[in-house]
C-alpha cells in the first residue's frame, strides 16, 4: 500500500488552499495514474480512480461527492481506472461547472450512457481546447494498440496542460512509438508524468493492458529533458505493479541531474518557477 500525507477532506482542504505563484504549480499525486493539478485559479484533475475496490492496494483519496472544486476533469481513456463511472456522477453534481474532457471516443460512450453532452468534451491527437485559465492538448497514445476509430479517433490519449506559465504532459497508458518523442517535444513540456509498471504476455492474455516499462519511461524523459518527471501507474493493483526504485535507480544511472518527482499518495509538491 501505498504511504498516504493526506486524505478525505484534509487533503481536499489543501488543494482548495494551495496558490501557486506565477510560473509554477502544484500538484498531488492521488494514486495510479490519479492527479489534482493547481495553477492560476484553476483546479484540474485527471485520470480520478475513486472506486471503492477490494483489489486496490492504494486506498481512494477521496469521496467524489467531496470534489466541489473542479474546474476540470480529465480521463485520459475509457478503462475503470482512468474514466471511473462510479465516481463521475458524484464529482460532477459537486462541481456542477466543471466539464468533463476525454477523448471523442471515449465522449461518444458518455453521452449514449446519458451523461449531458454540453458538459463532456472530446478530443483527438492533435487537437486543443482553450479555457479562461489555459489550454489542454491530446497526443494519441498507443495502450498495446492505437485502435483507432475512423470517425472518431483515437480512443487512448496523453493530455497536455498550459497553466499558469507551465506546460505539464500525462502521458496515460501507453507504450513507446516512433514519433512520439517529437510529438510530447514540440509542446516543449517542463513537467512529465509517465506510467511505468511495463507489460508482457500474462497480462495481455488477460486484456490487461500494457504500459512503458521502467526503462522506456526514464528513457522516454530523458530524451525530453524534462524539468521534473513524476512516474505513476506501479502501485494501485496486485499482478499490475512496479518497484519504483527500480525506475528512480536506472533513471538516477543514466540521466544524472535530471530531476525526479517519488513521494506519497496527497503529497504537496510545487513545481517551478524555473
């Protein structure tokens, strides 16, 4: 289980409190590949995993009839534990504002499913969306597949954020793919959250799918040459894990210097200003 500096409204209490100052943010790990993310005003959360499972060795932060101050939520994709619909319906009525952002794929499901199509936004690779508070742009992401949908896209995506002078980028679940390098670098992002519990042949055949391995990950920010890497996605589920040290050892190994980002589950962190 993952250690825990706080939780249920205490940690809640902080988020709503943090004001990060000009060119820097804050933000909380929340477990998975689970973010809140605060900068200029603006509370954003993505890839929220809140379900009460037995499975899970990291326990929900939160309750999401708790979340009141979302300005957004983010799925990064439509798998339980990166689009939770036993949470939305909860985060949503307590911030009745915020909108929720997934992929078109992933928004085509929603609505069928009757949540209000003016409050779900879709995007594609390489679309972005403005707010008052900043921007969110989409780079496809490869879950094992691209899967591509031919009217809508792509269903599995990173999410990129400019907020408050900062370009962040949650790289979802995904596998390493030629050009996506280039495609992360163009956005010339300072923060970067990357999975890293890996895949192999047991799991596919299980249809759970796979991710960047320790290597690919560190790999992945040291071609970036990323302010601040955070990685994510070791620690939720049994079968489906990662020792960290294992990442923070070869990363600390081949790239020296470059900074890294391990801690607890709602953990304050600021990054910046550079």
């Amino acid at each position: 289980m993952a250690d825990v500096a706080l939780s249920g409204h205490k940690l809640l209490r902080d988020i709503a409190e943090a004001e990060p100052q000009k060119g820097s943010v804050a933000f909380w790990w929340l477990g998975q590949n689970g973010f809140a993310i605060k900068g200029g005003g603006a509370t954003v959360f993505i890839d929220l995993y809140l379900k009460d499972d037995p499975r899970r060795a990291t326990p929900a932060p939160f309750r999401p009839e708790d979340v009141t101050m979302a300005d957004l939520v983010i799925g990064t994709h439509d798998h339980s534990d990166h689009v939770d619909r036993t949470a939305l319906p909860g985060i949503m009525a307590a911030s009745p504002k915020s909108p929720l952002l997934v992929s078109k794929v992933t928004r085509s499901r929603l609505v069928s499913e009757g949540y209000p199509g003016e409050r779900v936004l879709g995007l594609d690779d390489g679309e972005t969306v403005s707010f008052p508070w900043g921007e969110a742009f989409a780079i496809r992401a490869a879950h094992e597949f691209f899967d591509r949908d031919p009217n809508l896209g792509y269903p599995h995506l990173g999410i990129g954020l400019r907020i408050n002078g900062v370009t962040l980028f949650h790289a979802g679940d995904g596998v390493p793919w030629e050009g996506l390098i280039s495609a992360i670098a163009a956005h010339s992002p300072d923060v970067l959250f990357v999975p890293i519990n890996g895949r192999d042949g047991p799991r596919l055949r299980r249809k759970c799918y796979g991710n960047f391995t320790f290597q690919e990950a560190a790999d992945l920010a040291g071609s970036l040459r990323t302010r601040l890497t955070v990685p994510m996605h070791y620690d939720m589920f049994p079968g489906n894990q990662e020792r960290v040290e294992n990442f923070t050892d070869y990363f600390d190994a081949k790239y020296p210097g470059l900074p890294v980002w391990v801690g607890r589950v709602g953990e304050r962190v600021v990054a910046g200003p550079w």
